[in-house]
C-alpha cells in the first residue's frame, strides 16, 4: 500500500507541476499539490532523518543539473513563476521524485544494470515527453540526449553505489 500511495503521490505531484500552469493556467498547482504531498509522505515516513538525506542527495544534483542545462540554452522552461532559472515548481518536484529513492528505488540495489537501464531510458523520455506539451522547449536534441543519459546513470550509479552505502 505504502508503495502505491508514494507513486500515486509523486504521479499526481508530476502531473500537477506539468500540467498546472501550462494547461490549467494555475502555475502554483504543482507547488500545492507537491507540498502536500511531501507533508504527507513525511508524516508517513519511518525514517524522517534517513529521508532528509536521500532528499538532499538526489533533488541538489537534480536541481544543478536542471539549472545547467537552461543555463547553456540546451532546453529552457515555459514558466512564469521562475526562481534563478527554473521555475518554483522544480524544487517540490525533485523533492518529491527523491521519496522514489527513498522509499522504492532501493528496490534496484539488487538488479544494478536493470536500474542503470531504466533510469538512462525513463529520466530522458520523462523530458522529452514535457516537450510535447509544452513545459520544456528542447534548443539541442542531440546534447540534450546525450547530457540527458549521462545525468541519469550517474544519478543512479551514486544512489546504487554512495548513497545506499553511507545512508
């Protein structure tokens, strides 16, 4: 149950910050949604402190690398409420996607190349899938995949290999 209830949350989270302001016009909805999301998975939470960690560990790098890539103009956001470069949305979805890592991802500890695989595959997809309804616009396709894949495996190879070990 827990499992179903932390990917429904971040889905809905997801779908809120993708969604909210492009086809809803409420930019703030994802926000809203993510917060009480977290507020939630946090009152749930067996580990609160061992959360904060994985959070700090996967949402800073994911946030940098975010922030890079609209810096160097390989794919920019469609956001009125931005915060440095990103919009205000990206830190609650991070936050959020890191529950993944706290709670189910823990799962490819034992299948590490499944886990590889998966990531280097679905984190690029989940981009390029914002492109078609118009949260990103992608300036370099061919960087963008290959910055995209890169990002990915070495997100899961230091969750697998550093974070796993040392939280």
């Amino acid at each position: 149950m827990r499992t179903f209830l932390t990917l429904t949350g971040y889905q809905f989270t997801w779908l809120a910050c993708a969604f909210g302001e492009n086809k809803f016009s409420l930019p703030s909805l994802g926000i809203f949604i993510g917060v009480i999301y977290l507020i939630l998975y946090l009152y749930f939470s067996y580990n609160k402190i061992k959360f904060f960690k994985v959070a700090l560990c996967i949402a800073v790098p994911g946030y940098l690398f975010d922030t890079l890539m609209v810096y160097f103009n390989i794919y920019l956001f469609n956001s009125a409420l931005i915060f440095g470069t990103l919009p205000l949305w990206m830190i609650i979805l991070w936050l959020s996607f890191s529950t993944l890592f706290d709670e189910l991802l823990i799962f490819f500890k034992n299948y590490k190349i499944i886990g590889l695989f998966l990531s280097t595959l679905l984190g690029p997809f989940t981009y390029f899938i914002s492109e078609s309804i118009g949260v990103i616009s992608i300036n370099n396709l061919i960087l963008f995949f290959v910055l995209m894949i890169i990002f990915w495996f070495l997100l899961m190879m230091y969750y697998l290999e550093i974070i796993l070990k040392k939280i």
